[in-house]
C-alpha cells in the first residue's frame, strides 16, 4: 500500500487545473473553467472546473469528483494507479508499507498489461543504443532521417533484434508469463501451440496514450523484402483501440493548446521530422482511416486542424474524405499540400526547419478554395465535371453544422467559382433536406416497432409523480444547503445545527446522502463542523461524485445586470433563512405523502382480509397523515386535494 504521507503529499502539491488541462482544453469561466467533456460527444462545453474546491464536474455524464477520480474515469486507472500516475506528475517519491506488497501477480490485468508494455518498450530502447545489432541498422536508420538523440529519447524510439524469440525469451526470463505476453499481441501463438515474436528486425514507434503510458507499437521494416508489409502495428488490446488513439498527441497535445491548431499528418516519420523542424503541434493517424474518436480527441485542445497532404494524387483522395469527416464533427479545416512526390518527413528534411516552416505558413489555404482549385485542374475544358466538382465543394459545405460558417463558405464559394450565390444556396438547401430526410426514414427503422402504442385513453392523462423520487430531490436539496452553506446563520443557528434539529427523526432513503447527512449530525453532535472538502478527501467515489455534483454551479449571474441594468437578483446567501426552512417543510411534506401512499397499501389488504381491527388502525392513522399533510401544505402554500 501507497502510505498516507505520500498521498497527502500529492493533495498538498496537485492543482486540479494543472491535472485536468492535460487532456481537456479549458476555457476561463467566472472563477472556474469549462471546456467539452472527455467523457461524452458534446458541441456546447458542459464540463467544469472549479480549483477553489479541487473538483471537477461534467454535467453531460454525470461524472464528478477530485483529481484523483478524474485520472481514475479518463485512465481507467485503478486508485493506486492514480496515485502512482499524479506523484510521477509531480515528482514526488513514493513511499510503500511493505508489509502489504503488492507483486506483479497481484496487479489487475490492466496494470499488468501497462506494466508489460513500458518493459517493451524499455527492452526495444536497450537493444536500439546498447546492441551493435540496434545501433548498425537501427540507429543508423534513425540518424539517416535526421532525429537526433534528443529525438529519439523523446519518442521512445527502439529497436527489435533480428531473431524469432529474442524479445519473449527475455520477457519469461523478468517474470512475465506467457499468457500476458499473448494477450499484449507483442508474441504470437502459432496453432502448433508454439509462439514467435511479433516484431523482428525492425526499428520500433511507442504509441502513447494521452497520459503517456506506452499502449501500443507500431514497426518499420527496414530491408526489401516484398513479402513482407512495410509497417506492421499491435493488435487491438484491453488498453489500445486504434480508433481512440492519434500517434503524437501525447506529444503535441501542450503546442496544439498554445497555437490553437493542430496539424494532422499521416505517419510515425512525418510526426518526428516536424518535430525536429520545431513543429511540435502535429499529430498521425498511423496510417488508418481518421475515425470520429479521433477528431473528437484533437477537438478537446483546439478547434482548429490543418491536414497536410502528401504530393502524390492518391494520397489526395484519400485524405478529402477526412475533411469531410472533420467538418462535420463541427472543427475549423485547412489544407496544405507539399509539392508532388514529397511529403512532410521528406520536405523538411530538403528545406530545412526556417524553409519548412514559412512553408506552412505561406500554403495552408481553408479547404473551399483547395477543393475548388483541386476541381478546376480536374475539370479543365469540362462543364459536366465542373457542375459536379461544384455539387461535391456544396456537400462538403452541408456537413457544417454551424449555419453561420456554411453561409460565409458559401458567398466563398461563389467567389472563387464565379457562380451565383443563390444557385449555390439552392442546391445546399437540397442537400440538407435530403440529409434530413435520410436521417428521419433511420430514426424510423431504428424505432422498436414490437413496443406497444399507448392506448388512446392514457393519452393527456395527468401525470403523478412518484413520492420516492419526490423526497430524493428533497434530500438532494438538503444535502446540498449542507454542503454549500453549513456554517452560515439561519433562525439563530448554524444552518447544519438548524437542519439535524429539525431533521432529528427523519431516515434518509438514499445510501449516498444518508452517509453525508449522518456525517454533518455526528459533527454537530461533537460540535466540530466539517465542510464539503471533508467528503472530498475521502476514497469513496460515489459520495465525491454527489459532493463535487452538488457544490459546482454551471452557471452565474453575469454582474453587468447589477452594474450596467440595475436588475437586482438576490443570492442564494440572502435568502438562505427562506430556503432552509422551505426545504426542511417540503422533505417533511413529502415524507408524510410516501406514508399516506403505503398506508392506503395496508387500508385495501386489511379490506380484502376483512381484518376490520387492523381497519379501523390504519384509516385513523390515514386521518392523522391528512391532518399532518394539510398542515404542511398550508405553511408552505400548497393547495392540496381534499
């Protein structure tokens, strides 16, 4: 076990912006920060940093809690992996019981799997620098692209040996056992029961998650052979889906937040050579199709990608159909192409890091006028291919979701094409209305058709809420004055001391905020208040998720209405009397309705068994229950049936 020193070392040194920041872009918001939440697909920003408190909360999934919890739902970390990960953040030493020594064998899978792949990848890396194997080819092939020692450090650059079972032999030889080994695809299991490495003879790329834990490898091949593919990568894993991962990010991800874009490239090499050209802000989608997974990673630190395109037609084609997809995950695009057969590992190299770089600042163009440039070649002497290279720029534009944005690409358009604006908005209102359309008949199709209609009867029907859901808003809004205001003066008293006083005889339902209510009455019982971050520091997940829901507002009242419109809006302080005691009548007022809804229960049981003694008990507590109901309704001014 991680000792208490250290954790509370880690607390003291954390700020929970400085944790968050790494992998969300935050936007200043008031006294907080908000930016799109890591968890969910959003296009307006619901997730919310707040540093006075420590604590996050993302209102589009429901998450919440302190840095330690965030790690924990981003990595899918367990809370000693946490521990571990925000203490290397920090440079903080770890100090262990060692009476409670948890071995390699005792590690869950998923670290286990982490474990596996940062002894990988420090076995690739020894064997590039410290075999003569490693540094004749491999090194030598690195020092030929130009990456410098700096380089090669920085992206964990290795080797494999040219030999079937160098790397799992050494692997079994450190403790790891075969089956782990299999299950990171870094050794193949052959149907004869016997395995072989999957890498040989190749120079090694780590691919790193957004935390920087190695989680996947990709392999260059370095010879002629025509039977073998040039790159091969690793297989899908527990802890690596290709289509969640951008080559680089973990890298780039601090330059793409400074520039505000991020440059979107196709290999390991082209990441690298920017790199070394001092572009640091670029990313790779390792040769795969770009997925939406993708896109949205890059749209948590900017809106904003340049996707470069190699010289070569083919390549071309094939990265149009990218653009289309970041355009309709609502990003900004533009386009640089380098000059044919040239690509950016290539052209950096020829022109240097000054050449290279006012390269791209002088070529990137936005992508109506690449595309319609592209078109215009094409469609040279051509108005059939003209009309349709027009109609395909106009679909691209639809796939806008900003109305604004496609209103301002279309008067480009027209512009540039030398076509009427209005044709132009024709055939884009067309293309829209069959995307609706098309999307309408799949909502359809998707609809569950087995599931009853509604009877005609039930339609208008009133609804009634349910007395149970009732009193858990009612002990939400307890738990949350609580939290937010337990020391503050209410009718003579501290608003905890006043709400356990007029709460004595009152059982929460709800495990969550019965825990913390039962917490603030034994504290007043010692008189020894506690505060929300009490809550926070403990281990309990589900309770820090509803104390960071329950102190973080998502929204203020802007001062200009007080300042510049003298619209006065009073604060929930300055009228805390009020609410306090409307809350402590509306949870009794509830309270008392879920009593009167059970009591009818054990009125019609006692009618069917003809138990006229128990009757004649429960239609006077009926009685007792109405009386008590009419009562609280009347002090809180609620019109109730009779």
């Amino acid at each position: 076990m991680i000792s208490r020193e250290t954790i509370d070392e880690i607390k003291n040194r954390l700020d929970i912006y400085d944790v968050v920041s790494d992998f969300v872009s935050l936007k200043k918001s008031g006294q907080n920060y908000k930016g799109l939440s890591p968890f969910n697909n959003e296009k307006t920003p619901s997730f919310f940093v707040v540093p006075a408190k420590g604590i996050f909360k993302d209102f589009s999934s429901g998450k919440g809690g302190d840095a330690f919890t965030f790690v924990m739902e981003h990595e899918k970390l367990s809370y000693t992996e946490a521990i571990r990960y925000l203490a290397k953040k920090y440079g903080i030493e770890i100090k262990e019981d060692h009476r409670s020594f948890e071995t390699q064998e005792q590690q869950s899978e998923r670290d286990s799997l982490y474990i596996f792949m940062n002894f990988a990848k420090e076995f690739y890396q020894n064997k590039l620098l410290h075999t003569d194997e490693g540094r004749s080819i491999g090194l030598s092939y690195f020092r030929e692209r130009g990456f410098n020692d700096r380089t090669i450090e920085k992206f964990e650059l290795g080797y494999a040996l040219d030999g079937w079972e160098n790397f799992s032999k050494e692997a079994i030889a450190k403790g790891y056992n075969q089956t782990l080994l299999e299950k990171t695809g870094l050794v193949v299991k052959k149907e004869d029961g016997s395995s072989y490495d999957r890498f040989r003879g190749r120079v090694i790329f780590p691919v790193h998650g957004l935390a920087g834990k190695v989680v996947a490898f990709g392999a260059r091949m370095l010879g002629k052979d025509k039977n073998q593919p040039k790159y091969i990568n690793s297989p899908e894993t527990d802890i690596y889906h290709k289509s969640d991962v951008l080559y680089g990010l973990y890298q780039a991800k601090n330059a793409i937040r400074q520039h505000d874009v991020c440059y979107l490239v196709e290999g390991y090499t082209d990441v690298i050579s920017m790199h070394q050209a001092d572009v640091e802000n670029v990313v790779a989608s390792s040769g795969t199709a770009l997925t939406e997974n993708q896109i949205k990673l890059i749209c948590r630190f900017t809106e904003n990608i340049t996707v470069l395109f190699d010289g070569d037609t083919a390549g071309i084609k094939a990265a149009l159909r990218g653009i289309d997809m970041i355009l309709r995950g609502g990003l900004n695009v533009r386009v640089l192409l380098f000059p044919d057969g040239e690509d950016p590992d290539s052209f950096s190299r020829k022109v240097g890091t000054a050449g290279f770089q006012k390269y791209l600042k002088e070529h990137t163009q936005d992508f109506v006028s690449f595309k319609a440039g592209l078109y215009a070649k094409e469609a040279a002497g051509d108005p059939l291919r003209k009309a349709e290279s027009i109609k395909e720029i106009v679909s691209s534009i639809a796939l806008i979701p900003d109305p604004i944005k496609r209103s301002v690409y279309i008067q480009e358009t027209s512009t540039l094409l030398k076509i009427s604006e209005q044709v132009l908005l024709a055939e884009l209102n067309k293309v829209l209305i069959q995307e609706r359309r098309k999307n309408e008949k799949e909502k359809l199709r998707a609809q569950d058709v087995s599931e009853p209609l509604v009877p005609i009867e039930d339609i208008g029907s009133p609804f009634k809420a349910d007395p149970l859901s009732q009193i858990y808003y009612q002990e939400q809004e307890t738990i949350r004055l609580l939290l937010n205001y337990a020391d503050q003066d209410v009718e003579g008293y501290k608003l905890a001391d006043f709400i356990v006083h007029e709460l004595d005889d009152v059982e929460f339902t709800n495990e969550v905020f019965k825990e913390i209510y039962v917490q603030f009455k034994s504290a007043a019982g010692r008189q020894q208040p506690i505060t929300s971050q009490f809550f926070l520091n403990q281990e309990n997940d589900a309770l820090k998720a509803a104390v960071s829901n329950l102190i973080t507002t998502r929204y203020d009242i802007s001062p200009h209405w007080k300042d510049k419109y003298h619209i006065f809006v009073p604060q929930e302080k300055d009228v805390l009397n009020e609410m306090a005691l409307a809350n402590v009548l509306r949870l009794k007022f509830r309270i008392v309705q879920k009593m009167m809804e059970d009591n009818l229960q054990q009125i019609k049981q006692a009618e069917e068994a003809g138990n006229w003694e128990l009757l004649e008990r429960t239609l006077e507590t009926q009685t007792g229950l109405k009386k008590a109901e009419s009562e609280l309704a009347g002090s809180l001014g609620i019109v109730i049936a009779k």
